[in-house]
C-alpha cells in the first residue's frame, strides 16, 4: 500500500496534475544515474535527473502476491545518459532502479512507484529498451548451490584453488596473452602468436577471454572452441562481441575446464578434494534402470568401487 503526499492526491483528485517520472539507476561500479521524462532538469535525493535523455515509459504492471511487477523504458543512446559501450560491458546489468512520481514544482512531494532491478536490455542504432523488474524477481531465483555430476564451480575461483598465473602439471600456462592476426568474424579469429599456438589443442575451449585493447577494450566472453592447424590458432567464442574485432586487437585468454573430475586431474592439476561435483550420485538413469541377466547383479557398486 503507498501512501501518497496529500499535496500530490489533492492533484490527482483535481485532475490537473504538474506531474512527471524520474528514474534513479545505481550501476554494479556503484555509478548513480537520474533520468526523467519532465523537460528541464530536476534534483532530490542528492541526484540530477536528466531530462535529455528521451526516455518514455510504459504502463507499469503491478498485481497483489508475489507476481513480479514489471515495466519497460524506452529511450535514446548518447554519452551523456545511456552509452552503447556501457550496455554492452554489463554495467546496467541488474542495476538498482527506483521509479518515482515527482510534482516538478516541488520535488519533495514524490511517491515510489517500482522499486526493483534492471533487467534485460535490448538496444538498436540509437536506442535501447530496458525491463524494470520488481523487488519480487528476487524471489524467483534460484538460490544455494545444486548437487550436480560436474564441478558446480568457475577455474581459478576459491573454492576451486587453482591459481591461474601458474601453470597446469605439464608445464603449459593457465593464463597467456595474445593478439589478432586474421578476425573470422565477430565471434572468431586467428594468432599465429606463441603462446597460443605452443598449447595443447581445445587448451582454452570453455576458458575465458578478456579483450585489454580495440572496440571491445574490458568485456569478456567464454571460448567455445581453441582449434590449431598449420602454426595457426583459432578461437570461435560462445556469443558474437557486440563491436567489430579488429586485426592487432589484443586479449589474454585463460585456460578451459570441462569440469569433468579427469580434466580436474589430469589437466589442470587439481586434487579430487577440490572437485566440487557429485559424479558418483546415481542420477534418472540409474532410477529407470530395470535388471537385466546380462549385468553383474551382485549387489555391489554400479561405479565399480
């Protein structure tokens, strides 16, 4: 139930109201953004809502329970408001949102209208949309930690102990640098550079790459295939990058996990105690297993322990 300023319902009630949105965004590098569709300018909460960024809202959705109140924000891409760089390196990514109702002549009778996170974000040439989700997603995430037959965690995290400026126990780098010699496309290219081309073959598949230089300086995006082929080094990523890659482009690229207990092992140098998967729990096939006179029925372990 909100309760509205008896200044700001006398209005509503009237029918003529002096009344506008404001958006206040805090960003996951803890950067704080206002946004309004009023047409100067306006300034509470120690924040400046801008009003040229053209944003246009749409009805916002809200219903009794735990239904998730949504709503979706329409707006203009520029380097003053919402820059295309920042969307696509994730910085509104569940951002903080509150949206407020404020009387522009005096902005201290305002009421909250959503409160939630940003959800996806879609943009275009010049422009973007953005889902305001309420504080009641939350709620419908998953939360803890499943029991799954592969490591449930990321190499080189803490629970799985590996340090990945060290190398694996055949001697190879779990982290190298490189640069771009031929770009394949947006999601592929090749080095001839040495340390790409001195590793194994499928060494950084599921491993990660982190751009340092050109059109997309800072983001990263899982590997899904490190190939090699006549001195050559190809790596094909799991999404296309949202800017052009470009010849001379550099990056450092870790080491892939399939998060298998062999590849825990046996290449990156793991130790079982570390492997955080549960691979010797029965899963649906063993329960839809029926009996046959074929097996060795003698009531021991099916994994042969």
């Amino acid at each position: 139930m909100k309760t509205v300023p008896v200044a700001m319902q006398t209005d509503l009630d009237s029918g003529a109201t002096h009344h506008c949105m404001c958006w206040r965004v805090e960003r996951s590098d803890a950067q704080v953004f206002g946004f309004t569709d009023h047409d100067v300018d306006l300034t509470f909460l120690s924040t400046t809502f801008r009003s040229n960024t053209g944003l246009t809202p749409s009805a916002i959705e809200q219903s009794i329970g735990l239904n998730v109140d949504n709503m979706d924000v329409m707006g203009v891409l520029n380097s003053i408001s919402i820059d295309e760089q920042d969307i696509a390196a994730g910085l509104y990514d569940d951002a903080e949102i509150t949206a407020y109702r404020v009387d522009w002549r005096d902005t201290t009778k305002r009421v909250i209208l959503l409160s939630g996170t940003v959800g996806e974000v879609s943009r275009g040439r010049i422009g973007f949309t953005a889902e305001v989700r309420g504080l009641a997603h939350k709620l419908n995430l998953p939360t803890g930690e499943s029991y799954l037959p592969v490591c449930r965690v990321d190499l080189g995290s803490t629970k799985c102990g590996i340090n990945m400026a060290g190398t694996s126990v055949s001697g190879h780098a779990f982290t190298v640098a490189g640069n771009v010699d031929e770009v394949l496309g947006l999601n592929a290219f090749r080095s001839t550079d040495a340390n790409m081309i001195s590793k194994p073959n499928g060494w950084f598949s599921r491993g990660l790459l982190t751009w340092t230089s050109g059109n997309n300086n800072g983001l990263q995006m899982e590997v899904k295939l490190h190939s090699l082929g006549s001195g050559v080094a190809s790596i094909y990523l799991w999404i296309p990058m949202p800017f052009v890659i470009q010849v001379g482009d550099t990056y450092s690229v870790q080491a892939g996990c399939d998060k298998s207990p062999d590849n825990c092992v046996n290449k990156i140098g793991n130790t079982m105690a570390n492997f955080r998967g549960f691979n010797l729990i029965p899963g649906n096939d063993t329960v839809l297993k029926t009996a046959s006179t074929g097996d060795d029925n003698n009531g021991g372990s099916i994994f042969g322990l």
